[in-house]
C-alpha cells in the first residue's frame, strides 16, 4: 500500500500509536500543537534530512532515517548541556512512497527517544517531490546556563565524547560497493551501521556542564571545521594531538586500505557521528570524554602545531 492510496487521517492512525510520549510531555499529537512542561529555559534546535542529500532510500530503511533524524538533532540539544525532553517531525514525501515506510520512520524515532524519556509529540505531513524529514527538538536547561561556543579559554583542555570518522567511512564503503562494485572488508558493519544509525553519547552533555564545560558543540561536519567554530566563536587557536586520535584511526585503518584513502581524513574531516567536542578547564575532564588537544592563543585549528592541507568536512552547498 502506497502513501497516496490512504487518508492522511488513516496514515496518522497507522503510526502515531507507535511514537513515545515522554516524561516531560503534558499533551501529545492530536490537537493544533503539544504542550511540554519544562521548569526552566528551554532548549530548541532544528535540521532536515532530505532523501538523496543526506539519505538513500537503497542504503537506509525508514527506521534508520527516523533513528538518524532523531539522533541529529538530540545531539544538538546534548551539546548545549540540556537534557532532551521533545521533538516535532515534519514529513514530506511523494504520493508513491510506501505506507509501511512511514510506519517504519516512527519505530525508528521511537527507537532512538524512548530510552532517553523523549516524546514524539507532534508535526506534519504534506506532499512533496521528495523524501523530507525535518525535526525540531527540544530539552531544559534544569537552571543551567547553556554551554555556548564562545567560552573556550587559554590552557583548556580539547576533549570528545562518541566516536570519530566511523560514519564518514560507512558512507564510503556504501558508495564504493554500489558505484563500483567494492566489497566491504568483513568485520566493517560497524561502519556502515553508524552511518544509518549514529549513536552520539547523550547523556554526556549535562556531565559536561556540571564538570564546569567552557564551550561544547556537536561534531555534525567533521572535527576540524567543528573545532574552527569553537576557535572563532572564543577567539582561540585549538591544536588537535594527532596521536591522541589514532585508536579512531586505528579503527579505521582497514576500511581505508580498501579504498586507497587515508583514515585520519575521516577521522579530521567526517561528520554525523555526532561525538561532542568540548573544552574543559584542566583537571575538570568528566569521564566520558578523551583529551585530544588544547586551547592556545591565536585563532584557527592546527594538528600538533601545523596545519592542515585539505578538506575541513562537510559543507551544505560545497558538494
């Protein structure tokens, strides 16, 4: 059965029971907008998945993009050291696309917030030439301030939490294998199963804040452009430990030989694993974050003092 052939009442029957509430949720889908209830300042973030840019339909099940979209988006919320309590999804999608892809985009959404006490609480569905998943999320501060780019300081320590490059490489091998025929190399699953379904450390947001967090963002498009945000934001220089990276690079090493690429420009340079880069004070390093740098005087990112001579990550109207 196809999207067109049943009622937007009918295909909203068909998943909304699927989608968790969450603990924060006071009034979920079904009247003209959800209603959270949050004691304090309210974290809100957006982004988009469009079908062809960021997803394909032949990699990726509806349960892998509503995972994704999901995943995205909670990490931003992570990254300002707020807990996640709420998304809306708008969906957009052509008349032939098939109902039980839809069905499967809310198992996905519900796979990735329920163990978080995330609710589903809302959104829309309209037509459209394409495949569109956008989401908007939500989490509180718990009387918090935020943790912003802009606070990095001289002799802070440049920390990750989450993997590096994993997603970047998934994304090779899944495009290598359909354009040219290449067969992974056994045991990369893992790879390209983070490109589907990336797993970023949420809860090590607000471990972040409360172990006194200077600045913290997402690693959405690659850790070198990532770290250019901090850099500029602050008004700092970062210089990354090239060594402290190579059990990313390690990881990576096989997936790179069958390809011919080098692993670290994954590791520098892929995005949408979704790890969070921070700053700390020294000392402060929570526990489920790595020192992988400092924060020096100057501006810019360098890899042990020199740098880099190449692609700096995604950028959306670059590719």
């Amino acid at each position: 059965m196809l999207v067109r052939d049943l009622s937007e009442t009918d295909l909203l029957a068909s998943f909304v029971p699927l989608l968790p509430a969450g603990r924060a949720t006071r009034l979920g889908p079904g009247d003209d907008a959800a209603v959270l209830g949050v004691a304090g300042d309210l974290v809100v973030t957006t982004d988009v998945l469009v079908e062809d840019r960021h997803f394909r339909t032949a990699w990726s099940t509806g349960e892998d993009v509503g995972w994704r979209a999901a995943m995205q988006n909670l990490a931003d919320v992570a990254a300002m050291g707020a807990e996640p309590t709420g998304l809306v999804v708008a969906l957009a999608m052509p008349g032939d696309t098939p109902a039980a892809w839809v069905t499967d985009l809310a198992r996905g959404l519900a796979a990735a917030c329920a163990p978080h006490g995330v609710g589903v609480i809302g959104g829309d569905l309209s037509g459209g030439p394409a495949i569109c998943v956008a989401v908007t999320a939500f989490g509180e501060l718990d009387g918090r301030p935020p943790v912003l780019r802009s606070g990095a300081r001289v002799g802070d320590v440049v920390a990750v939490a989450g993997t590096l490059g994993r997603s970047a490489a998934g994304l090779a091998l899944l495009t290598a294998h359909e354009h040219d025929g290449v067969v992974p190399p056994p045991g990369t699953d893992l790879l390209t199963r983070t490109y589907r379904r990336p797993d970023p450390p949420l809860t090590a947001g607000v471990e972040a804040a409360h172990a006194g967090a200077t600045a913290m963002l997402d690693v959405s498009d690659g850790l070198l452009r990532d770290a250019g945000r901090i850099a500029t934001a602050s008004g700092v220089a970062l210089d990354l430990d090239v060594g402290a990276l190579a059990p990313d690079v390690e990881l990576l090493a096989e997936a790179a030989e069958s390809l011919g690429v080098d692993p670290l420009a994954w590791v520098l340079t892929g995005g949408e694993d979704h790890a969070l880069l921070a700053t700390f004070p020294p000392g402060a390093l929570p526990a489920s974050f790595r020192p992988v740098g400092r924060v020096g005087s100057g501006k810019g990112v360098t890899l042990d003092g020199e740098p880099w001579v190449g692609s700096f990550g995604w950028d959306h109207f670059g590719y």
